[in-house]
C-alpha cells in the first residue's frame, strides 16, 4: 500500500503527489511543503521532482525546511541504529524466564520459550 492509499484510509484529505501544480511549472510553497515527504521519500514522477527540486533551490524557507527534514532522518536513522546492551537483553530474558516459570507453576499455558534476541 502507497502513502497515498494509507492517508485516504485515514480520513485526511486525499494528496496526490501528481497532481498539476500551478504557474508554469513551478510550484507555490504550500504545494512544496505538501509534497515535501514525497519528495523526500522518492514517491514523485520525475517531472514533479525537478518542479518541486527547483522550488527548493530557489526559495530559502522551503530549502531550509527539505535540508532540516532531511538531517533530522539521518539524525534518527543513526539513532536507530544504536544496539541494545547485552545486559539489558540478558535482564529481560530472565525476567520472562521467571515469568513463565510463575505461570507454570501457576497451571497457566505458556508462549513458549523467552529469547529476545
């Protein structure tokens, strides 16, 4: 399912990253900013991504806007990215060992074993 498909479930107003923009082909900066993620996420015909490209190369706010968007992904890609401790995985498994063991114990069914990793 597309982005466009998934917003039109969602009740908001339908998007259509394709849709004709306005004065010979150069978009306004409520259509850039409309069409930002798209653009961002690589979802625009190639014609509408050099309309909405030069949007962005000659309009400071709207370059300033695709330029924060596009550090704050790297910023949150690297964040995700970060392993969890082996400790931590190690705590949780024991605690969902001790877990299962209760309910065991207490003649409940169990999930099956309890590895995280």
């Amino acid at each position: 399912m597309d982005r466009e498909e998934q917003e039109s479930g969602s009740g908001q107003a339908e998007l259509d990253p394709d849709a004709p923009i306005t004065m010979a082909g150069f978009p306004s900066c409520d259509e850039t900013i409309e069409r930002l993620y798209y653009y961002l996420d690589g979802e625009l015909t190639e014609q509408r991504r050099e309309e909405i490209g030069r949007h962005l190369d000659l309009c400071g706010p709207c370059g300033s806007a695709v330029e924060f968007e596009a550090e704050l992904r790297k910023v949150v890609a690297n964040r995700c990215r970060e392993r969890v401790p082996d400790s931590l995985i190690d705590r949780v498994a024991a605690a969902l060992d001790a877990e299962q063991l209760r309910a065991r114990a207490g003649g409940l069914e169990s999930a099956g074993p309890a590895d995280p990793r």
